[in-house]
C-alpha cells in the first residue's frame, strides 16, 4: 500500500501557515435555510466546531438533525435554489468559504476538500467510465499530463485495494459491485490528498462485511496522509468505531460535543443518552424465553427444497443462456407465535425467498401456510391462502400509494378479499389504527402526513388487517431511525405475543436480527449455510461465514473497537450460472439441538 | 450484435409487409376511381373497362396484392398510371432532394431544440425559462404552411436574405428546414428540458460538482450524455412525423422531392406512387428506429444489443 510516493504533499501555503495555528476547519454560526412554503425555514442554527488536523469528526444524528447540510454547506453544494447559508462562516485555509465567489470555491473542492456519498450506486456518472472519471479529477486541480494522471488515478484505485487496478480504468460503474463503487469514490476523494475528507453515511447502503472494509480502508488512509476525516452518521456503531470526537445534532442544532469516550460512557446531554439505549446492541437480545426445537409444533410455514431461478435469453432464437440461481434449495419451518430471520448480504436471495412464499415469483419445491401446499392449488383457494400471508416493505415511503387516504389503504386488503360492510371495514381500521398506536381521527390523512416510523406503523396496520396467520418482514425497519426502530420492533413483538402471528423476519441487520429473533437462518449464494436459535447462532457461530458477518458488524462502544477486520479476499460470486452448469448443493450437518451447519470448507469446530 | 441484428432485420421486414397490406387495402376501398382519372371524363364505358382490365384492376383484392406483393420483391414497384414511367426511377429521381431536406431540418430542430431545452433547464423556474416554454408551445402547436408562409413573407418577400422558392443551394434549403423543423423542435425543447432537470438531480452530478469541475464541464461532460439518451430514441421516431411536414413544406416551397411527387398522385389516385412512396417512408422510419437503436450503446455502456 505505498502510494504516498506517487501522491506528494502538495504546496500549500495557506495550510502550512495555518498548521502551527491550530484547528485546519473552523465552524462558527453556521445557519441553513430552506425555502419552504411557508417561508423560510432554518434546518441547521447556530453551529460551531473545529475540525484538527488528522482527527475523525464524527457528527451523529437521526433523520433530520442537519447533519448532511451541514457537510453539503461546508463544500458549498446546498441543492439550489432551495437552501442557502443564511448565517455564520466557515473558516479554511485563511479564507470564508461561506461568501468564497463560485470560481475560488471549484479550486478547493476535490483539491483541498473532498466528499464521499452514501449511494455508490447512483453517485457515479453511468456513462462515462471509472477511468475518465478518476482521470478528471486529476487534471482538474494539476497540471499533469494525460499519462502521469492516469498514473496517479492507478495508484488511488490500488490504495483503496481495488484489484486489477490498471483493467477498472475501462470499466463503467455498472460492471462494479456496490462496495468497489464506494472504493471508486474513495479513490477519487483521496487521489488530490486532500485537507479534510467528508464522508457522508459512506457506508450506509453497503453490507455489513463491506462495511467493515470500507472503514478500515478510511482509517488506513487518514493514518497514512494524515487527512482531517468529517464523517456524518446515523449509526452509532460507525462512531464508536472511528470518532476521535463526536458531535450529537437534532433538529439542526448541536447537542453535545464531546470525544468518543465523553459521549459513550458519560454522555451529559438526556437526548445522546436516549440515542445510544435505542442502538440495539448484539449480545444483549433480550431473552424471548425457551425456544423449542424444531418440528415440536406444528409449522404455519413450511418450505422444503425452494428453489427460485430466472432465465437470461440470448441469441438469435432468444434461447435460454444463463440462469440466475437466486434461491436454491431452501427448506425452514415457522411455528405460531415464533420469529425465523433470515440475514445474508445483497444478492444472497433471502428477499426472492419470501417473495415465493407470498406468492410474487414462481417457484418450484414446496410451500405450505397453515398446513395447505401452494403449489397445488388453483386461484381461488390460493387467494384464500394468500390471506394468511401478509408483507411488511422496507421503504414506507414508497410502499404507501400518495394518492390514497390512509384509512383507505389499510381497509384495502379486507376489501380485495370481499371481507365486511363498509361500516364494518371502517371499525375494523379504527381499531387497527389504535393497535398500532395511531389515532383513529388520521385515518382522512394521506401518507405524506406522516413520519417514516408512522408510515411504517400504517404498513404494519395494513398487514394486520386480514388477520394473517404470517408476516413477512422485509428489511421492515432498516430505514428508520433508531429511536423509532426500537418502538417499531416492539410493537412487532407485542402484536405476535397477542394475535400469534408467525414472523418471517428478513435484515441485513445483525443486531436487529438478534433482538428479534427465535431462529436465524444464513443465507449465503441462494442456499442456507447455518440455521439454528439464535442463541446458537450468535453464541456458537460454526460457519466461517456465519463469523464474518457477526464480527463485521461494528459495536456500539469505543472500548471494544476492533483492530484488524479480516478481508475479504474474493468479492462474493454471481449467482448467474451457464445453463447446465448448477451450483453445488451444500449439506446441512446437524451439530446438535438442530443446529444445521453446510458441511464442507466453510464448517468450524 | 448478429444475432441481434438479424432479429431486427426479420421485424422490419414484417413490419413493411404489414404497412403494405394495409395501404393497398386502403387504396383498394378508395371510393374514388384511378381507371376514370386515366380515361378522363369523356371515356366510353368500354374503355374504361379495357383500361381496368389492362391495370390489373378488375381482379379481385387478393390476386392484386400479390402480384403487387411479387414484384415488390424484386424491387418493382410498377409503374405510374398517369406518367407511364416505372414507380422506383420517379421516386429515386426525387429521394436526394428530400433526404437533404430531411437532413436540415433534423439539424435545425435539434440544435434549436436541444439549447432551448438544455438553457431552459439550466434557468429553470426563471423568467428566459418561462418564455423559451411558451415558444415551444407555440411551434408545436403552429400549422406547418402558416410557419412556412410567415417565413416565406418576412425573410424572403420583406428581408429578401433567402429565395422564395426552388432547389439547388443552401440558400434554398434554409427556409423549408426551419418551417418543417418548427414543430419538433419545440418537442425537443420540452423533453429535453424535463430529461435535463431529472439529470441535473442525480447524485452523480454532485459527485462531479464536488470533485470542483466547473459548471460547465458538468454540464456538457456529465449531463449532457445522459439527458440526451432519452431523445436519441425520440430521433428514431421523429423520421415519421418529419415525412408528413415535408409533403406539406415542398408544396409550400416548390421543393422538387418525393413529397410534391405523392402530393399530385393523391390528388389524381396515382395508386403505384402513393404505395412506392409509403413504402419508402415506412423504410425510413424502421431504418431510423434502427440506427437510433445501435447508436444508444455507444452512449450508454448499460445498454446491451441481444
């Protein structure tokens, strides 16, 4: 990893002069406004910090908070024409970069400060390729020639460990996987060693094992060039992972301030110390009771040998080339009243797996709810099964139709099934609406009226509603914030405990996941590598896969932040398979108490 | 590619089939009578008969179109009733001066088009905004002849820069490009405008502002391709809406090409020419989607041929 060679220190006088002087960043005021129409609207006030060279600044907060504009500010990118700096200044290098003209402000950005997004999906440009975005870059801010730019982005794309450096130049964004896209960005960000880096939820949309990397690869590169690190999160895990300081915003303002230690273990402020009780914490799932071993009681759910593929046509005839193996081979059970999750990262096919068991992909093995095999029978009598099956969406933004009252929306199911008079359909949603903890009287507002944690409150009234002897859970909680999530997740399990309601629980969230769970299945390429209690699984993982992503999830504490994280050597293989070619079955072997774990090079202990 | 090509090909072929059944069944209901414009008024019934005989046109409708369908073919598309002269020279005599005209006016309304549109969505919400939305609407929405005609009287008759009329230099094609390229070009300016405000919102217009390019290179290097990709398809099926303003704007300039050919055989029920001449621009409007198909990939590396 010897890039500095290739990435001298640039000569900089203003920052030389201002080195000995202290802080590098210097936040004083600071206000946002935002044109609403109502007026305008302060959305960050009166924030001051310092940022000192080399050091991690961690700015925490939930939705909302003002965290993003403030980072959007300091690189003077605050979406136009709505939102401005209404007040304050923000001192860098000798200069104001709040009143700094358009011309000077495009020399320090990318130079000098630099910025990473969440979404490496969306945040490189499609149709130009990593090379000439990279290469851009570069010549923007140096008087290099075309090779010895080229050079430089080779060697930004090596010390963020992208492998075959030389090849990626050529390739576009959508040939790149979501975690080599972020060290794209990075490479980017990091190619002009810039002052200070701003790194904006950079690995909020990638999964938990790319997560770690990414991380990882942040700290390299600060201890290596010394980089000043402003990184914005939600997640509490990610700041006591990386923070030297941490500063805690809600609605626009400064909470507390404080270093990682401060905030952790003796927070001053009530809000820091609400934000860090709602983090769910691995290790600390609280105790669900004696769990049964499997196939005790009767299964509202289950799936033998599911299999899930898609074909890619090609060719003259358009025959049938490639196969995507999305799920293969997936047996599990759910009784009444219990909760299986299944976890695995991006592509593993745990949300194509219960998309089959609500009936939205065809499928072949067996599926049966409460007893009777979908696969056997015809429309109607599925219709009726169906009604046992009920799906809770991740985004509640985007699964509530804007266009509907909410009232409407959660009566809708009933009314598909024919179930009730108008009249009763409507005390029916009242009573739902109370359940979930709404007031009856919103049931004439639209979705846009409420919060996301409401929104989701209505998703979950709306699969209540025809009384589901099922309920799938997609990533139901991993965009809301915390504080939210914690109630949400509790009034998941009170519903269960009072209606017996079977949970099919599918996260990314390891912490979540356990909190939740009774059983835990871990997928991994369309197939269950480790299934057991989630005692079992989070006490005694025995798939080194199973490892990873409990070690990769970061820990809420700064005394337990790790050292090394163990790399993944190999990005994960596609699941996209020539035709003939199928992938290899794995075999489960029960290692006690129904724990099954895939036999073979991936089994420990 | 091949493969995909061949596949293509197969389709446009069905496709012109299914444009010529269609016209020569149109024809074929034509309640007006080609066999009494060849005769004129003072034929005798008995010619008149014996002309339809000869034309082929008293068989019934299947026999016709396949004869039609056999010659076709073979690259025959007969000959005119009224000129005598084979279908193909007419129209192959007359193709480059609308292809050119084609041409310009496919130039005109994108570069007018395009910066109206890319300069509208830059000054989104302003008043420059506002006035170039309301100039789209009214070439959209203005007949071709009354576009050409004010054309016609305020640069030719008033100003004198252009001729009124005729074919032969650049001077001469001015005026009908920009009369057929009106309508369109106002099109242009409003998708392009919408696709250019949805681009400038995409975070990797961010990305490139945050890397400190200046405001232009964002524009014509990141935006711009993408912004564009929608119209590309768009050019596609343009070529179908430009061959109706053509057959109006050579009437209007005395524009020598194809459209003032068909113009004067529907008038006098000339079917051969007004069939050459729809299979001719049914074949421009499958060759355009085509090329607009094989073009995308080359700016968008997403897209795949297959």
């Amino acid at each position: 990893m010897n890039v500095s060679a290739g990435m001298d220190v640039k000569a900089n006088p203003d920052v030389a002069a201002s080195a000995a002087a202290g802080p590098i960043l210097a936040v004083s005021n600071l206000a946002v406004s935002v044109r609403t129409d109502d007026g305008e609207r302060e959305v960050v006030s009166g924030l001051s910090f310092e940022l000192e060279r080399g050091e991690t600044l961690c700015i925490a907060g939930e939705s909302g908070s003002g965290k993003s504009m403030t980072s959007l500010s300091i690189m003077r990118l605050l979406p136009r024409p709505g939102a401005r700096i209404s007040a304050g200044a923000v001192h860098f290098g000798g200069k104001d970069l709040a009143t700094l003209d358009e011309r000077s402000m495009q020399a320090i950005r990318g130079n000098r400060i630099a910025m990473i997004f969440q979404e490496p999906m969306t945040s490189l440009n499609p149709v130009l390729s990593i090379g000439r975005q990279l290469i851009e870059a570069i010549e923007t801010h140096t008087d290099l020639s075309r090779r010895d730019a080229r050079q430089r982005a080779v060697e930004a794309l090596k010390a963020v460990r992208i492998p075959e450096a030389e090849a990626r130049l050529k390739q576009y964004p959508h040939e790149l996987s979501g975690g080599q896209r972020q060290r794209v960005m990075i490479a980017m960000a990091i190619a002009l060693a810039p002052d200070i880096l701003i790194a904006d939820e950079p690995t909020t949309a990638l999964d938990v094992t790319v997560q770690g990397e990414v991380l990882e690869l942040l700290r390299d590169l600060q201890r290596e060039h010394g980089t000043s690190i402003i990184l914005i999160t939600h997640d509490m895990g990610v700041v006591a992972e990386m923070a030297d300081r941490v500063i805690v915003m809600r609605n626009g303002r400064m909470v507390e301030e404080g270093t990682v230690e401060e905030i952790f273990h003796a927070p001053a402020q009530r809000y820091t110390r609400e934000l860090l009780a709602a983090v769910p914490k691995m290790g600390d799932g609280s105790a669900r009771g004696d769990v049964e071993p499997v196939g005790s009681i009767s299964a509202i759910a289950a799936v033998n040998d599911l299999h899930v593929r898609f074909d890619i046509t090609g060719g003259f005839l358009g025959r049938v080339t490639h196969r995507v193996h999305a799920v293969e081979g997936v047996s599990f059970n759910i009784p009444a009243s219990k909760t299986l999750a299944l976890v695995g990262e991006s592509g593993c096919g745990k949300s194509t797996t219960a998309k089959a068991i609500a009936g939205l992909v065809p499928f072949t093995g067996s599926i049966a709810v409460n007893g009777r095999d979908l696969a056997g029978l015809s429309g109607d009598a599925r219709k009726a099964v169906r009604r046992d099956v009920q799906m809770i969406f991740q985004d509640p933004y985007a699964s509530l139709d804007p266009r509907m009252r909410v009232g409407d929306l959660v009566a809708e199911p009933m009314l598909i099934h024919g179930i009730g008079s108008k009249a009763e359909r409507g005390e029916r949603v009242a009573a739902l609406f109370e359940r979930v903890g709404l007031e009856p009287g919103q049931m004439e507002l639209y979705p846009h009226e409420f919060s996301g944690g409401q929104r989701q409150r209505i998703c979950i009234a709306r699969a209540l509603a025809l009384r589901p002897k099922l309920i799938i859970a997609d990533e139901s909680v991993s965009a809301l914030d915390v504080s939210v999530q914690a109630k949400v997740l509790d009034l998941l399990k009170e519903l269960q405990e009072e209606f017996g309601i079977a949970y099919l629980f599918i996260s990314h969230d390891m912490a979540v996941v356990e909190n939740i769970s009774d059983r835990v299945a871990v997928m991994y390429l369309g197939q269950i590598v480790e299934t057991g209690t989630r005692d079992q699984i989070f006490g005694d993982p025995r798939h080194l896969y199973t490892r990873r992503l409990i070690e990769a999830v970061p820990v809420p504490d700064p005394a337990r932040r790790r050292g090394n994280f163990t790399r993944l050597v190999h990005e994960i293989p596609s699941v996209t398979r020539r035709v003939g070619d199928e992938p290899q079955k794995l075999r489960l072997e029960d290692v006690g108490d129904g724990h099954l774990v895939a036999a073979g090079t991936g089994m420990v202990g | 590619m091949i493969a995909y090509l061949g596949r293509r090909l197969v389709q446009s072929a069905m496709i012109l089939l299914g444009v010529s059944l269609i016209t020569f069944a149109l024809l074929y209901l034509l309640p007006a009578d080609p066999v009494r414009q060849i005769a004129g008024r003072s034929a005798t019934p008995a010619t008149v008969e014996n002309i339809r005989h000869q034309l082929g046109l008293d068989q019934p409708f299947i026999i016709q179109y396949w004869r039609y369908l056999t010659h076709l073919v073979q690259g025959d598309l007969g000959r005119s009733y009224i000129q005598r002269s084979q279908v193909t020279e007419l129209i192959l005599s007359r193709l480059p001066a609308t292809l050119l005209l084609m041409l310009g006016s496919i130039v005109c309304e994108l570069i007018i088009g395009l910066t109206m549109g890319i300069v509208a969505a830059v000054r989104r919400g302003s008043a420059t905004d506002q006035s170039l939305m309301v100039a789209s609407f009214v070439g959209v929405s203005a007949p071709q002849f009354v576009v050409g005609l004010l054309l016609l009287y305020i640069f030719a008759v008033r100003l004198s820069w252009f001729p009124i009329g005729g074919y032969g230099s650049f001077s001469h094609l001015v005026l009908p490009s920009l009369t057929v390229a009106v309508m369109s070009a106002g099109w242009y300016a409003r998708m392009m405008r919408s696709s250019m405000i949805d681009v400038l919102r995409q975070d990797y217009i961010r990305t490139a502002r945050a890397k400190g390019l200046a405001r232009a290179t964002v524009l014509v290097r990141h935006a711009l391709p993408n912004a564009i990709l929608p119209i590309i398809a768009m050019i596609g099926i343009d070529i179908g809406i430009l061959m109706g303003g053509i057959v109006v704007v050579e009437s209007v300039f005395g524009w020598p090409g194809i459209g003032q050919l068909v113009w004067q055989a529907i008038q006098r029920v000339d079917i051969p020419i007004i069939m050459g001449v729809t299979l001719v621009s049914a074949f421009a409007i499958v060759l355009g989607n085509l090329l607009a198909d094989i073009v995308a990939p080359f700016i968008d590396p997403r897209i795949k041929l297959r």
